[in-house]
C-alpha cells in the first residue's frame, strides 16, 4: 500500500506565505532508509521496533514543542499576552544558530546558548517596539499584531537567508543506538536532554530567585505587585526574552533534527497552543506533559492512519477538548 | 403599505449625507471599468468587489467580538458546493453559488455551536483548525470532491464587464443587507457582545444566540463570496483552503478599519490593488539568493503596515478619511452654528 505525498503547488502571488506543508512523517523515512529522492513512501506496519522509533521520534519532536509551549505559557501567564508569532522566534533561533555556526565555526551545541542569547535580544525589540503598545487593550489586537509579525520574520528570513532548506549538522550526525530493531539518533537522545537541563535550569529561576518569585507576583496581581515594589515593566521585558530565548533553543534542536526554511514557525505555534491548552493555560508542569504526550500521539496518528491526517488529528483532539471543557483540560473555571 | 415604507424610506435617506456618498461610490464603480478598459484592470475590479463581500463577513463575525482565524473554510465550502453543483447536476451556478452560501451557513451554524462558548484566543485556534480539517477532508474524498487535482468551473457570466457587474450587485446587495443588519437590535445586540460579554448578558441579552446568528449570517456571505471566486477564477483546488485565505479578509478589514461598513471596501481595494498592481515593478528589483525579492518585500511591507495601522491607527484606515471629512465639512457647520448662538 503506498501513499502520495502532497507536493507544493503553484499559488497565485499573494498566497506564498504559509506554506504549511512540511511532512515530517516523509523526512523521518527519508532518514530510515536513506532515499532522499523517493517521492512515496510506504505504509509502515506496526511492529515493536516502530512502535520503539515512533516514541522516541515523539519524544523529541515533543521536546521541541514542550520548549515552545512553555515559553507562550511563560508570556501568557505574566503578561497575559497570546502571542501567536512565538514560532517565528522559533524560526530565527534556527537561522540565528545557523550563521553563528558559519560566521564563528562553533558546535552547534554550543550555538544553542549563543542562539539562545541573539533570539533574546530580539524579543525584547519585538516586546518594546509592538506588543507594549497593544497590551491590555482588546485581546484581537494582539492577535493582529503578531500576524503582522509572522509577515514581517518571515519575509526577513527569507531576503536575508533565502528560502531553500537548511540543516545544521551537528558532530554526532549519522550516530546512532540501537535499541532492539530500532536504530535511534544520538541527536534526538541529546536534544532530549538539553531539553530536560534547560526546563530544570528554568523552573529553578521561577522556583528559588527573587527574579522568579517577582515574575510569580506579576502573574497573580499585577497592580498589587506594581504596589509592592515591583517594576512591572521590566518584569514583562525579562518574561518575553525569557520566552524568546526557549523559542531560540528549540529553534537551534529543530534545525539539528530537520531542516528548516523561513515557514516553519506557524505550524509549532499552532501546537504550542494545542499543547498549553490541552495541559492548562499558565501551568508549565501541564505544558511539559502535554507537549510530551501531542508529540508520541501526532506521530503515532501519522503513521497508523497516514500522513495527511496528522494535522486533522490533532486539531480534532483540540476542539473535542474544548467543546466539552472550554477552559482546557486542566485550565482553572474563571468568570 | 410597503411601497409606501420604501418611499418614505427614500425621502427620510435622502437628507443624510451616507446615502449621498453610498451612491456615489456605486456610481463611480459602475463608470470605472468604462475608464480603466484593459483586462487586467476589470479582473481586478471584480477580485475587488468578491473580496469586499468575504472582508465584509469576516467584519461582521468579529464586529460580535469574534476573531476567526479560519474563514477560508467557509470560502472553500461555498466554491466547492456551487462548482460541484454545476458540475455533476448541471445546477446554472447563478442558483448554485446561493445554494453553496446556505450549505457554508449550514456548516458554520454547527461550527458556530462549539464556538459560542469560546474565549477570543480559543476561538482563533478552533476556527484555524477546522479551516485544516475541512482541507484534509477535502483532499480525503479526492474521488467526489476532485479537490486535489482541481477541476474547471462551470461559467457563472462570460467573463470581463458582464461578470463585473454582476460581482459588483451581489456585493452591494450584501453590503446592503450588512449595513442594516448591524443598524438594527441584532447589530446593536452584536456591538455590546464585543464590549463587554458578560455585561451584555446581564442587561439580558442571550449572547450564545446572537453569536450563534453573528456565525451563521457570516459563513453565508463567505459561502457566497466562495461561489463567485471559483466561478471566477474558472478553477478550484483545495488550495483555496491556505491560511493566507483566512488572513486576507482579516488583513482587509484591520487595515480598512474594523467593525465599520467601509472598513472592508477600502481594505479590499488596497490590497487587490497592492498584489495585482506592484508586481508590476518587480522586474527592476534586484535578485537575491536566487530569488525574486519583489513578492516578499511586498508582503514585508504589508506587515509592517498591519502593526502601524494596529498600533496607530486602531479604528483603521477608514477613520482618517472619517476625520478628513469631518475637518471639511462639519467643522464649519458647527462653528457656525455657535457663532449663531
């Protein structure tokens, strides 16, 4: 049994943003069998050493999404902001660790951090020049603004770097263990562990600092924080870098595990939403199971029921949830 | 009776000044093809007057306080219904394009139902992901649909100045029909539901329902602006599924100005104007990476312009042409009433 793998085709002028159709089920068997130029791929039976590869392959893509999700999580919590171009960040980080690799020749684990710190820089400028001067007015502003923004990185990305797919290539790239039939990529198994290093080094801040302790403050009751001393304004500024700089992160582990071109940012926004509202809005333990779980479960949909369906799939889950609990699964009843 | 009504209805709208410019705008687009004689220029003017009718009912859905974020669906669900009409029962695509818009009401009123209870951001997402999975169902049932290949539509009027004119009817009905519905209760009823829900349900308004009315009238207009798009571009393909379908009337009626009547107009006419006009300048542009930047700096532009208008000019467009005619004409009119006194 086979199955057609959708090419691109040609769109009139003004459709060329959001070309949405990344298959990540065709690079993974790609990447199984090594045929880069075959344009059909076959249904995979399930059997224990797929059932070991789709796990695994979920658990970092999911990684990636958990780094997402809890950055949106990090803004919408403190700044009550939905920002929907948080994947766009994703984006940057990915060519931002792409030119620091080629200008100063670093590891690309290395360029995670450098990234990390560029994609900050950037979500403070986002924050300052846009999202503050739209914050706390209607919440469709902000929705506007960011697709605005999603128009502006994208097309940035495109002119300053090209719109051909890069990769990062990273030391350990044909590395790789096995585990029963199943040959699993050192990468995945190091992207998962920056992962975990990144999200403990994170919940440290919020838990154990001062810094975190005013963020929590924030989060709760902006005015009385405001009344006790606590300069908001640069709370909001530190919580958007803060969230920029995960999505930097996830876009450098992104680059080293697919290759990435300037439209890769809208599709893990839209599940980094799925995921924060599936696991509850402002709760980073939910966003980190949920994003763990939407990972082994979208892959695990793709290849049992076909590739065009994994984006169906999770949509459906999504609004199913909704409509039986419009607050998310865990979220608080509020109003 | 009724003539009666509709003649005092004339005589009480001919005092207003709205009605004075509602007419001359369908004047002047009545002359204007006659000036502006090539081709490219009328299949514009009649991209124009579609995607006036599908801005104006993403505007009227979130004039209710509902952002959708997937209206393409709609649009799809109109052209599919009314091209595969014509092509498998041979239904003439003048009835077909009505047919498409109610079966686009039918299927947003049961959108509409998960949606009602939904906060802003929620409802974004919900809408985005239905506007995917109308796609994937599309592309699913390629065997009815012909989605994935597409196929040629059926004729709806020969095109160039007779299909012109027909656009430019059916949008000016809607338009018609949206003004009043947004002057009577239920627009009033829509406008305090975007203010403040849970107020507007205290003063005793059944807010589900009005949403719920607010979703069905506006999947109607975008199935009908569906219809004429695909008969229009004489194809459909599930193409017409993209988010950046779902973004345009959004882009339309920010930029135009929101929750207006000619908020939707003029953004609709600056950006058919900007994609189908500049690209006429983009073989001076140089080449980078191998690739064209004419497009792109186009759509960078259009970005940057989205946040300034957002930031700066939150009530759009519209409202500077709104103050420059204020400036003008009741400005005066005032002053000279209070020298009077």
């Amino acid at each position: 049994m086979s199955l057609e793998v959708n090419s691109n085709f040609l769109a009139p002028p003004f459709l060329y943003f959001f070309n949405l159709r990344i298959n990540l089920l065709f690079i993974l068997v790609m990447n199984i069998r090594g045929k880069l130029t075959e344009y059909t791929v076959e249904f995979l039976m399930i059997d224990s050493s797929t059932l070991i590869l789709t796990i695994m392959w979920g658990a970092a893509i999911g990684c990636i999404y958990v780094l997402l999700a809890t950055g949106l999580n990090l803004i919408f919590g403190v700044m009550k902001l939905v920002n929907f171009a948080h994947g766009e960040l994703l984006m940057i980080g990915a060519y931002m660790g792409f030119t620091v690799i080629t200008a100063l020749g670093v590891n690309v684990y290395i360029a995670v951090f450098l990234s990390m710190g560029l994609t900050a820089l950037i979500g403070i400028a986002v924050e300052r020049l846009t999202f503050r001067r739209v914050l706390g007015a209607e919440k469709l502003n902000e929705i506007f603004v960011s697709l605005g923004l999603i128009l502006i990185f994208d097309n940035i990305a495109v002119l300053l770097w090209g719109d051909k797919s890069k990769r990062l290539i990273s030391p350990f790239e044909n590395m790789s263990i096995m585990l029963g039939e199943a040959s699993i990529r050192v990468d995945w198994l190091i992207a998962i562990l920056f992962v975990i290093v990144i999200l403990i080094a994170l919940l440290f801040l919020i838990k154990k600092t001062k810094l975190g302790m005013a963020m929590r403050a924030t989060s709760q009751k902006g005015q009385t924080s405001m009344l006790m001393g606590i300069n908001i304004e640069h709370i909001y500024i530190f919580t958007f870098a803060l969230g920029a700089a995960l999505a930097g992160a996830a876009g450098v582990l992104y680059g080293i595990i697919f290759p990435f071109n300037p439209y890769i940012g809208a599709l893990p926004t839209i599940k980094a939403f799925a995921i924060i509202i599936l696991g509850g809005l402002g709760s980073i333990p939910g966003a980190i199971i949920g994003g763990l779980l939407y990972g082994i479960a979208e892959q695990t949909a793709a290849i049992t029921l076909g590739s065009i369906w994994r984006d169906a799939v999770a949509f459906s889950v999504l609004i199913i949830v909704l409509v039986l609990r419009p607050e998310g699964l865990f979220g608080k009843r509020g109003e | 009776m009724f003539t009666k009504d509709i003649i005092s209805w004339i005589k009480q709208s001919t005092k207003s000044t709205k009605f004075y410019i509602f007419v001359t705008l369908i004047s002047f687009s009545l002359v204007i093809p006659l000036v502006l004689r090539d081709s490219l220029s009328i299949r514009v003017l009649t991209l124009m007057a579609i995607f006036t009718i599908y801005a104006s009912s993403w505007n009227l859905l979130a004039s209710s306080g509902q952002g959708s974020l997937g209206h393409a669906a709609f649009l799809g669900v109109g052209g599919f219904t009314s091209a595969l009409l014509a092509l498998n029962l041979g239904i003439p695509p003048i009835i077909g394009i009505f047919i498409g818009g109610v079966v686009s009401a039918g299927i947003g009123f049961l959108i509409g139902l998960t949606c009602v209870r939904l906060k802003a951001w929620f409802l974004g997402m919900v809408t985005f992901g239905f506007s995917i999975i109308a796609e994937t169902l599309v592309s699913q049932f390629d065997d009815f649909t012909h989605g994935i290949l597409g196929f040629r539509t059926a004729p709806l009027a020969s095109s160039g100045l007779p299909f012109y004119y027909l656009a430019v009817l059916i949008a000016t009905l809607c338009i018609a029909i949206i003004y009043y519905i947004m002057k009577s209760k239920m627009g009033l009823a829509f406008r305090a539901i975007h203010q403040n829900q849970s107020e507007s349900k205290m003063i005793g308004i059944n807010t589900a329902k009005y949403k719920l009315y607010a979703f069905a009238i506006s999947t109607f207009f975008a199935g009908l602006a569906g219809g004429l798009y695909a008969h229009f571009l004489r194809y459909i393909r599930v193409e017409i599924f993209t988010p950046a379908n779902s973004f345009e009337p959004l882009m339309m009626s920010v930029i135009g100005g929101l929750g207006t009547i000619e908020g939707p107009i003029i953004g609709s006419i600056i950006l058919v104007a900007i994609d189908s006009y500049l690209p006429n300048i983009d073989k001076f542009l140089p080449i980078v990476h191998g690739i064209f930047v004419g497009p792109y700096l186009r759509l960078l532009g259009l970005g940057i312009f989205l946040v300034i208008v957002v930031i700066f000019l939150p009530k759009g467009v519209s409202s500077l042409l709104r103050k420059m005619y204020n400036y003008f004409f009741t400005d005066t009119k005032k002053a000279n009433n209070i020298e009077r006194k």
